[in-house]
C-alpha cells in the first residue's frame, strides 16, 4: 500500500459513521441537558466578552476567545468549506450549520470541565482535557493517552496542513519562482522564512505574548474576511434567495448523496469550529473568571463566530458565485456539477480565491492568500500552545522537567516540512489527528458527566447566582458535590479568609 492509501484506510476506520453521528449525538445531548444554553445565554456570553480581566497567573476571557478563535479560524474555514461543497455538494453547508449548533454545547460543557479542573503550575494556569480526565475522571490513563494524542496532533499533524495551505496559496499569487531544488522554487522558500521567523518569535514569548497576538490579530482577520463576503453577497443579491434554497433542498436530497453531505458537512464542521475535539478546554483553562461556567458561555460564542460567521462567509461567496465543482462519489476529473476548470483543487483555497476575483479581479486572489496566511498562521500558533500545555501536563504528573524548548522546536520543524510538502494526502493526514482527539475526548465528556455531573452543577449554580442578582459570582466546589477541583477550592478559601481579615480589622475600628 501506498503513504495515501494507508492514510485513506485510517481515515475511513476513525471516521467512520460512529464519529460522525457521535459528534451530532453529543451535541444534542448536551443541547437538552442544558436546556440549549448555547441559546438562552447568549446574551450573557455577550457581556461576558467585554467586562473580563486577565491576572499574573491567566489571561482574560476575551483573550482566551481570541486565542481559541485562532484555533477555530483556520484553513478549515476556506479550504475546509470548499471541500466540503466539493465532495459533499451544497447540502454540506446546511450540515456544518448544525454541527455549529449543536456543537456550542459541546464547547460549553468541555470548556466549563477545562476551568473547573484547571492548576496553577509555574505561576500559570494549566488546564485542558488531560487534566480534567485525570482529576475529574479520576482515570490518569485517559489523561495521558490524550496528552500523547494531543501532542501527536498538534505538535506533527495539524500544523503541516496550515503551513502547506499557506505556501499553496502565496505560490498561486506569485508561481514558484526559480526552482531551487525538486518541486521547491524560492518564493515557496520565501514563504517558509517569513512564516517560521514570526512562529519562534511568539511561541517562545509564553502564553501572554500568545495571547496579546491574538487579541490584536484574529477580531480583525475574522471581520475584514465578513466584510469582504458581504461585499460579494451585495453585488450577487439576486442569486441569494437561490442560495438559500438550494442548501437546504440539497441537505436532504443532496447530489452527492446524503452520506456525503452530512460526512463532509459534520467532518468539516468539527475541524473548523473544533467542538467537541478537546482542542478548545486549553485555552479556556488559562483564563482569569469568577466562574467556571462563565468561559464555557464565552467559549460556546466561539463556535458561532468560527462556523456560522466565517465559515458561512466562505460557504456564500463560493455558491453565490457559482465558482465550484461538485465531484461527489465519481471518480476524479468527473464532476457531477462543473463551474469551474477540473484542474482548481477542490481541497485547497483556489474555489474562494476564483469567487474573490469574479468582483475583485486579480486583488481577490490577494486577499485571499493573506486571510489564509493569517488565518493558518494564527491557528499555527494555537496548535503550540495545545501542545505546550500537553507537555506540561506530562511533566507536572512525572514530576520531571519541561521539555518545552523541545517541542517549540519540533512544531517549527514540522511547519517548515508542511510548507515544502507536495502531498495530496495532507488533509487526511490531519483528519486522523482530529479523529483521535474527538475520539477521547467525547467519549470522555460523556462519561464525566454520567460519573459526576460537574458542568450541570457548575450551570445551575451559576444560573442561581444570575437569578439573584450577585454582583460577584463565586464557586464553591465542595458546597455543589464536585471533587479534586482543588484550585476553586483553595481560591474560596483564600477569599473567605480575606474577607474575615478585612471585617475583623473593621470590627476593632469600630470598638475604637
């Protein structure tokens, strides 16, 4: 068997059918248990968005969304969308609308886990699904199996895809250039200089650098790349009530069939928005809140942005343009919709770039190339930082020393391989990575919940709260039947004794 053949077998074993509808299943079931939260909170996660603040140990809510966004925002949600439309047809679309959905409680819920087992470990806060299967759980197997995982994937598989969409799209603008060595030519070359320089100057600076980066960057890369499909939508508007209806007619009876537009729709949906994947708790976990439901609320609004906001934008310049194929089950070269030239590669940015330039001209092709540079280039840097935190979790149950310059250099090494890399069968070396951790991680969730309960707990207490009016929220761990939550443990305990300090010296003044 050949590399790609290999690739494809794996795939076809980790998603199979199972991941697909256990990723829908436990969005719904997350869904009723909260009583849709991701709906009725909404305006709540607004709120939540401005008024945080970040501390010596964490970073605030705002920009632990933008560093979870960086993640989210990625080449998924250009060449992601475009594969998903070209391998699953229009219908696709309507799907990864409801793996959006359904999938913001899935970010609730593994996100709020994220801050409820969160530690404070080299005067920083640490958290994400190795750690809430160890303390939660009470199962350190699960916490390291997800850890190797985790490091597996974001530290080798997903970055060379974002790296390769980055060259990809920087030599469609500029060809290869002179040709150094192999398939290699020097503007490909350029770009691996530029992209690799920028990545160790902000990984090697520590979650806060991380964090300042992507507050700045992502708010603006994510409403310029709206901004511009809106323009487009606005020039087409007659074709829009077209649109519409033809991705929901072609949701259930789908010319690609209906296994191909809800796989690619759901398949899609989870690598973009990443619910459920277990790739979001980590930033979650380095906030700075009063509440551990309150980075869930923030976290769920995530989703939203990534698929219904960005992802939709992609998906509406593409069919409103009309610059798609459709393959489906046939074999290559044979589409069962043709618009565009066979040789524009479904799996790449070349259907987003072409629908650009219909109003655009050659600028679309530009603008294109610079969204996904900074889109892969920031979700680049999410992937370290997950990785980062994986590692520190291996080394704070070892007890041995951090090997974090080691895996900053390792991921540099693994964006230079995905920038000069040639292989058709990237994406589905990053699909296993993405299998694996939704995998573990859903299956994890779902047990935790039937064990403990700790996020519905965790909801209602802090609904409680909302509903009383509290002008500071607190959470006590102990009081709500949750165990090995030893940070808000500690963290009540502080503050309860603060606040005797402060009314006993207030006492004394007053007997004075």
């Amino acid at each position: 068997m050949s590399a790609a053949e290999i690739v494809d077998w794996v795939n076809s074993i980790i998603w199979s059918p199972a991941l697909i509808y256990l990723c829908l299943g436990a969005g719904l079931f997350f869904s009723i248990l909260t009583r849709f939260v991701q709906v009725r909170q909404i305006k709540e996660m607004g709120r939540l968005l401005v008024n945080g603040s970040s501390s010596a140990q964490g970073i605030s809510s705002f920009q632990a969304l933008s560093v979870s966004l960086s993640g989210r925002v990625g080449v998924g949600n250009i060449a992601g969308v475009a594969a998903a439309i070209g391998f699953g047809g229009p219908g696709a679309v309507f799907w990864m609308w409801v793996v959006a959905f359904l999938g913001a409680s899935t970010a609730y819920v593994e996100s709020t886990l994220g801050q409820i087992y969160k530690v404070e470990y080299q005067g920083q806060y640490r958290g994400g699904p190795a750690f809430y299967f160890d303390r939660g759980l009470g199962q350190r197997w699960l916490g390291v199996l997800f850890a190797i995982a985790a490091l597996v994937s974001c530290g080798l598989f997903l970055p060379g895809i974002q790296a390769n969409a980055v060259g990809n799209a920087f030599t469609q603008i500029t060809g290869e250039g002179a040709i150094v060595f192999g398939q290699v030519g020097t503007y490909k070359l350029l770009a691996l200089v530029v992209i690799v320089s920028l990545l160790a100057v902000i990984i090697f600076g520590g979650i806060k650098r991380i964090a300042r980066f992507a507050e700045f960057v992502v708010p603006f890369m994510a409403l310029g790349y709206i901004l511009m499909a809106l323009v487009i939508v606005f020039m087409n508007l007659e074709a829009l009530p077209g649109v519409i209806k033809m991705i929901f007619a072609d949701a259930f009876s789908p010319m690609a069939g209906l296994g191909a537009a809800i796989g690619w729709g759901v398949k899609r949906g989870v690598y973009s928005n990443e619910a459920g994947q277990g790739t979001g708790p980590h930033a979650a976990a380095a906030a700075e809140v009063q509440h551990p439901a309150q980075q869930g609320f923030v976290q769920a609004f995530s989703i939203y942005v990534d698929t219904l906001f960005v992802c939709s934008a992609t998906a509406f310049m593409i069919l409103i343009t009309g610059m798609y194929n459709v393959q489906g089950t046939l074999e290559a070269g044979q589409f069962i919709i043709q618009n565009v030239t066979s040789t524009a590669e479904i799996g790449s940015p070349a259907f987003t770039q072409m629908a650009v330039s219909t109003v655009f001209g050659g600028f679309g092709q530009i603008f294109v190339a610079l969204a996904v540079f900074f889109f892969a280039f920031t979700t680049i840097v999410a992937y370290y930082y997950i990785a980062e935190t994986n590692i520190t979790y291996l080394s704070y149950i070892t007890k041995t020393p951090s090997l974090l310059f080691l895996t900053k250099c390792f991921i540099i090494l693994s964006v230079a391989y995905g920038v000069m890399s040639a292989t058709g069968y990237i994406w589905g070396i990053g699909d296993i990575g993405v299998g694996l951790m939704a995998w573990i991680n859903i299956i994890g969730i779902i047990v935790t919940y039937f064990v403990w309960k700790p996020t519905i707990k965790a909801l209602r207490d802090y609904e409680e709260q909302q509903k009383a009016g509290v002008k500071e929220y607190t959470f006590d761990p102990i009081k709500l039947g949750i165990k090995n939550a030893t940070y808000w443990e500690e963290r009540l305990k502080t503050k309860n004794a603060l606040e005797a300090q402060a009314q006993n010296v207030s006492s004394k003044k007053t007997a004075i």
